[in-house]
C-alpha cells in the first residue's frame, strides 16, 4: 500500500516521517485534534475479518498529547452510517496499528450545508458514540474578519 509506512507509524515515529514528505500528505485540524493524512480510500485486509476499507485515515495526536489514529468513514445523499464500518475502523487500527490510540470519525452531510461528526469509543457495552458535533459550512462571503481571525487563534 503506497504512501503508509505502518512500520513506522507503529513505532510513533509518523509524525516525522509525514513531516517531510512535503505537500502530499494534508494536515488537518481534526475535532478531536491535529492529524495529517495517511491515506484515502484505504482498502487492507484484517485476520479474522477480511477486507476492510476506510473513506480516510489520519494520524495525530489528540488534545491531551496522545498519538492517535484516526479512521475516517464518511456519508453523504442516500448513504447512512452503518455500525459494521466502525467495527471494522477498530480492528484495522487494532492490526495495523496496536501501539496507537483509535479514534473513528464518521462524517454524515446531512445536506449542502450541514454536516454531523461522530466520534466512536470503545467500552464494556460495545461502541458507543463518544462526541457528536454539528457543522455548518458558511460560505466565506459569510465570515466577518474578526470571527476568521477568532477561529484562528483557536486551530493555530
């Protein structure tokens, strides 16, 4: 699989692998905190499961400092998320890559201009939603200065 270094990623040291391999790899201010991208589409196979896919795959670190992975299932139009891609998001992470934390994301665009981001846990009743969040994309002819200049002193 191009592009992942999973040997690496197991070991943490991706952060400075994606650091230098230049404008090929995204960065993105996650709502659970920064990543960068590792992959789309990623299509692997896992033992006891077979093959699994996930719309995109980040990784970071999370708020309090901890590396993370961050499988990404998203859903739009007619398409509904389905709790079996979550199942399978843990178990690519728990394969691919044991030494990090899991933290699956699921966008649903509600419509144009709406979209709701799930956050999924782990716990001893099976998986649950951790955090949902509301996002409505304003057009940029939308924002003042003074509320871009506030959303970045709160991503930068």
């Amino acid at each position: 699989m191009a592009g992942v270094d999973f040997d690496a990623a197991r070991e943490g040291l991706w952060q400075t692998k994606i650091g230098t391999q230049g404008s090929s790899k995204r960065y993105s201010p996650l709502p659970t905190g920064t990543g960068y991208s590792l992959q789309n589409h990623l299509r692997t196979t896992v033992p006891n499961m077979g093959q699994v896919e996930s719309d995109e795959l980040y990784g970071g670190i999370d708020r309090k400092g901890v590396h993370c992975v961050f499988p990404v299932q998203a859903k739009g139009g007619k398409d509904k998320l389905n709790i079996v891609q979550i199942l399978q998001d843990f178990a690519l992470c728990e394969t691919k890559f044991p030494d990090l934390v899991c933290r699956p994301i699921a966008a649903q665009f509600m419509n144009a201009a709406v979209i709701v981001l799930f956050e999924f846990e782990r716990g001893k009743r099976g998986i649950s939603i951790a955090s949902e969040k509301h996002c409505h994309l304003a057009p940029p002819e939308e924002m003042t200065k003074a509320e871009l200049e506030s959303y970045r002193q709160r991503v930068g």
